[in-house]
C-alpha cells in the first residue's frame, strides 16, 4: 500500500511530464502502425510490377522509424524527469530514517542505510524509469497494432487478440508469487552479507575460541537458504517465459493455418503478410518486452522500495500525543513570554514551539544492559519550569546518563521520566527537538556557513538579511538591504522574525563573538577541523541559546572553556527563559545555580549550595577538591558571581 501510494504521488506530482511521455510514447509507436500497412502495400506494388511505388511505401516506413527514434529520445528525457525526483525524495527518507532510528538509543544503528541508498535507491530509479517505459511502449504499441490489423485485415483479430489477453493474464497471476519468491531472495542476500559482515569483524575472536566449524555452519546455512529463494524464482521465471512464448507465437501460427481460407474469403496475400508483420514484429515485441520489463521490473521495483520503506520510514506513534497547554485567561501573557523582572536579552527571541518545560523523574533506574548493574537507582525529583538544575558527582557515577534519560535520548529501565507531564517515550520523536535541547560535551559543528550553524535547531529555516548590502546565502537566502537591519525570518513554527541585531546580542551573550568576528561574520564558511574544541562549543552553546526548546541541557557542553567563559555562556542561558538542567564540569556550575543534584551511588540527594554543605558528605569532598585544584579563590569567586546575579 505504501509503495503504491509513493509512486501514484509521483506521478499525480508531475502531471505535465506524464502527459508529454505519454505523447512521446504515442510517436515512439509510430513504426508499430506503419509497419503492416507499409510492408503490405510494398508487397502489392511489387508484385504488380510497381517498384518505385514499393520503395516509396518502404521508404515511408524508414521515415516513421525515425520519428519513432526521436520519440524514444524524448520519452527518456520526460521519463528523467519523472524518476529523478523519486530518487531524490528516497535519499531523503533513508536519511531521515536512518538518523530517526539512531536517535532511539533503545534500538541498534542503523547501519544498513548507506547500501539503500547508493544500491537501493539506483534499483527503484532504474526499474522505476523501466516499468514506466516498458508500460507505456506496450500500451501504444499494442493498441497501435490492433488498430492496424482492425484497417487492415480485421478477420484476424479472433486470432489474435484471445492468446494475448490469455498471456497477459497470466503474467498478471504470476506477478505476486514471483514478486514474494524475489523478495525472499533479497532478503536472503542481506542475510548472507549481515553473516558475512558479522564473522569477518569478529574473525579474530571467532578463531581464538575455536568457533570457525559453527561460524561456517551458520554461515553456509544462510547461503543455503538464500541460494534456494533463488531457485524458487528462477522456476517462477521459467514458467513466465513459456507464457511469452505462448503468447507471442500462438497468434502468427493461428493466422498462418487460417491464411488459406481467408485468401479463399477474399484477403489478398499481400495483406496477410501485413498482418504477419504486425503479428511477428510489432505485437509479438511489445508483448516480450512486457513481460520482460514490467514482470522483472516491477518485482525489483516493489521488493526493493518495499524494502526502504520498512527500514527507512520510523514505526508511526501508536501512543497519545502530549498535550494541549492549558488554557489561558484572555489577559495573560504567552507562555513563551519571560517573566517581568527578568533582564532583556537575546534569549527571549527563541520562543517555544510548545508551553512546558517541566520535568519529573519517578522512581527511575537504569543500566547499560539487561543484567548489568543499575548505574542510577530509585531517583525520583522533579524540575520545574524555569529551575536552573546543576547535576555533580565523580566521573562515571552516571551524570550524562541522565542527561540522557532527560532528554529523552536513553529510556529508563525502571520508574518514567514525564515531559511536560506525560513520558518522554510517549511524545512523538519528531516534537522532541522543539521541547529540550541537549548539548554533549564534544560538540558538534558541521561543514557550512557559521549561521546555518547556529541557526539550524530553530522551528524554521531562515533568512539573514545582512546589513549594509552584505552578500551570500544563510539557510536559503542572504540578501544586502542597502544599510537597514538584517533579519533572521523564521518561516513557520515559533519564533518570529529574529533581527541582526538580536543575533548579534545572542552571540555577545553567549561569548561567540570573538569568534564571529575572527571568521569574518555569520556568512563565513566553517571548517570544524580548524576550530578549537572550545570554539565548537561556543557554536553549539549559541545553537542551543536560540533554538525553540525550553528546557537546554548541557552536559559539560563547557569543559573546554576557562572559567570566565563557562561563567558567561552559564549565565546566558540563566537569564534565557525556560529551564538550565548542567551536567557540571566544575563546581561553579552549582554554586551558580537554584539547586544542585548530587549523585554519591548510592543514593542521589537535591538541595542548595549551603544546605548540600552541610548534608551531603561526597558534595563536601567535590568542593574540597575542586578547592584544592583549582584555588579557593575560584570558589569564592563563583559565591560573588551567584551574589552579584542576585
């Protein structure tokens, strides 16, 4: 049903290039409704002693054969036209799929998607473009030389037209169970390359543990069974060939044993052999490369494009969608208003795409694997909307596994992580992104100009519109305005216009500005390899400050940072409205924040600074030690800042 729908999508897409094939094909048929009227009037002019008037009719048979060949060109270029884009729309669904199911870290990598799409796609492009094709010459060409044999010698038609429509039918019944033995053959295929793959990567293990006879017994078995599905449509195969051949030959032996009572009817013999013409060439050639192309084809054409969209088309959510915000009384203020005492900055641009930003963790556990021994245990807190949250603890006691399981990326083996009050396994995949925003401590930059960086994770794509004439291309189009203020239009979702001026002040807030400058200013291309890690982090922290999510977790997004400027791109987000969840890297991260959630191992333990202090004996030695690491001073430091801000 899918791969149906895609392709009448296809076609509905393009109804000018299908209508001009389809004229295309109708010149292409041109020497299928000449041929028998040609070689038949040839024949009589000869045999009447005629033989200019012979030639003329077989040279107007050569000019139609031409006209077929230019059709046949056109037909390729309208028929481009058509499967090109198809290509291109497949590429863009593997892609999203394979990225959809490596996002779900509950499901293996996808690592099967570049094979669909430079093997797989090319094989729906190709038998795609011969499906078309082949039907189309068919359609013509047939209906061509009946029209032909009706003019011509119509008494024929009894002979003729019975077997084909019997071949077809045939073919037609043939089509699905050659089209199921196909599919297991492919699906044998990738079997015995997934084994192949497997065995080689592990041969060493494979043959340090003596495994080699059950490595090569698995191994030949999968071989087996796929080299059988082969068998199985080579016989299904066969029997299409007989049905061509039934099909193609019955007819002209049909008229040739009725040819002496027709000639007894009146039929000149000349006209018979037209009929022959039509019959053994044009008829007989069309129905061969039917069965030929639409039969293998369209088998290759439905198995293979079956196959992408079972592997490339993420499962749809069966589970309720989050919901609604709650209504609001007329007077009040939009949720993704900041409140009234807070500062203006550029951190108000990037409204939310949806109300929230609220997080409750009950009763969660999890552990990497189903028998390893839970690295987070019975944590249960709830963040509110607007909290500012620093996670601690030592290395390894699972800080970025919960950042993970609150951002949705990791799933709990025990208790729920709500989102905004419901689970965040149960929110689509897809609406994810516009909620939380999650910041890993290697950041990624990507190969392009340093707005489509920063600029990606918002609810649209946009336009820059640079100042004082500037040029090039942000995310579509980068226009000079002759001197007035640039603006980052957002074209859908929220978010609104966001001006040059606002970008600038989110770049000042976040502490990339030196960067921009250095670089040569929002249009300037960026090569990740020549950046520092601490300048991909400030790209990937000024990302995160202007993407729609309301909740922003960095999980030590600042590690590479010196402290003054951990301290300016923290504060930024503070002031940004919507919820801070820092994986902290160092312990001014805590004292910075509203509450600090230590994590011991054995038992996790929420508060502020001084009461931790006092309570918590492993946040205890995390002050002591950064203390002595890094200077008393730094921590006081951190105090006045927290003081300052207050």
């Amino acid at each position: 049903m899918l791969t149906r729908s895609l392709l009448t999508r296809s076609l509905r897409r393009r109804p000018r290039d299908v209508a001009w094939l389809a004229a295309w094909s109708l010149v292409q048929a041109l020497p299928a409704v000449a041929s028998g009227w040609a070689i038949a009037e040839a024949v009589s002019q000869f045999l009447a002693g005629r033989t200019a008037d012979g030639l003329g009719w077989l040279g107007l048979l050569a000019l139609a054969a031409l006209a077929g060949a230019y059709g046949t060109r056109q037909t390729y270029i309208r028929l481009g036209a058509i499967v090109e884009p198809l290509r291109d729309e497949l590429v863009e669904l593997i892609v999203a799929g394979a990225l959809a199911r490596s996002a779900d870290a509950t499901k293996p990598p996808d690592t099967h998607a570049v094979a669909r799409m430079t093997h797989q796609a090319e094989i729906v492009r190709d038998a795609y473009a011969g499906v078309l094709m082949v039907g189309c010459t068919f359609v013509f060409t047939a209906g061509s030389t009946l029209a032909g044999l009706v003019t011509l010698v119509p008494v024929t038609l009894p002979y003729v037209v019975p077997p084909i429509l019997a071949s077809v039918l045939i073919l037609r019944l043939l089509l699905r169970p050659f089209a199921a033995r196909q599919r297991m053959s492919v699906i044998g295929e990738e079997a015995v390359a997934d084994s192949a793959a497997k065995a080689v990567s592990g041969l060493r293990d494979v043959t340090a543990c003596g495994g080699e006879n059950s490595v090569t017994a698995e191994f030949g078995a999968r071989v087996t069974q796929q080299a059988g599905a082969t068998r199985s449509a080579a016989r299904i195969g066969s029997a299409r060939s007989l049905c061509i051949a039934a099909g193609g030959w019955l007819p002209l032996l049909l008229v040739l044993a009725a040819a002496p009572s027709m000639t007894r009817g009146g039929v000149a013999p000349a006209r018979i052999i037209g009929a022959i013409a039509y019959i053994s060439g044009s008829l007989r050639s069309a129905l061969n490369t039917l069965a030929q192309g639409v039969s293998a084809g369209m088998v290759r054409l439905t198995v293979t494009l079956d196959r992408i969209l079972e592997a490339s088309i993420p499962p749809p959510a069966s589970l309720p969608a989050a919901p609604p915000p709650p209504a609001l009384p007329p007077d009040a203020p939009p949720p993704d208003a900041p409140p009234p005492d807070a500062p203006p900055s550029a951190a108000s641009t990037p409204a939310a795409s949806t109300a929230g930003g609220e997080l409750r963790l009950r009763d969660v556990e999890f552990g990497y694997g189903r028998h390893a021994e839970p690295i987070i245990r019975d944590l249960s807190i709830d963040i509110a909307p607007g909290d500012h949250l620093a996670i601690v603890g030592p290395s390894g006691i699972g800080k970025s596994s919960l950042a993970g399981l609150l951002a949705g990326m990791l799933r709990p083996t025990a208790g729920e992580v709500l989102l905004d009050g419901l689970s965040v396994t149960r929110h689509p995949l897809a609406s994810l992104p516009g909620r939380r925003v999650l910041i890993p401590q290697e950041a990624y930059v990507f190969a392009g100009t340093l707005a489509e960086n920063i600029l990606y994770l918002r609810a649209a794509s946009g336009a820059v519109a640079g100042t004082g004439g500037g040029g090039g291309t942000v995310a579509g189009t980068l226009a000079g305005t002759g001197g007035g203020a640039g603006a980052v239009a957002g074209t859908g979702g929220a978010g609104g216009g966001l001006s040059g001026a606002e970008l600038d002040a989110a770049a000042e807030a976040v502490g990339l500005s030196a960067l921009v400058s250095r670089l040569g200013g929002y249009d300037a291309v960026v090569n990740p390899a020549a950046l520092s890690a601490g300048e991909r982090q400030l790209i990937a922290l000024t990302r995160a400050y202007l993407s729609p999510a309301l909740i922003a977790i960095l999980d030590e997004a600042t590690c590479h940072l010196d402290p003054a400027a951990e301290a300016q791109a923290e504060a930024a987000f503070a002031s940004r409205h919507g919820t801070l969840i820092v994986v902290a890297h160092r312990i001014t991260s805590a004292l910075r924040a509203r509450r600090v959630l230590v994590l011991d191992g054995n038992r996790a333990q929420a508060g502020d600074h001084d009461s931790l202090l006092a309570s918590s004996a492993m946040y205890q030695d995390l002050v002591g030690y950064w203390s002595v690491t890094s200077g008393s001073a730094g921590v006081r430091a951190g105090r006045e800042g927290v003081a300052a801000g207050d």
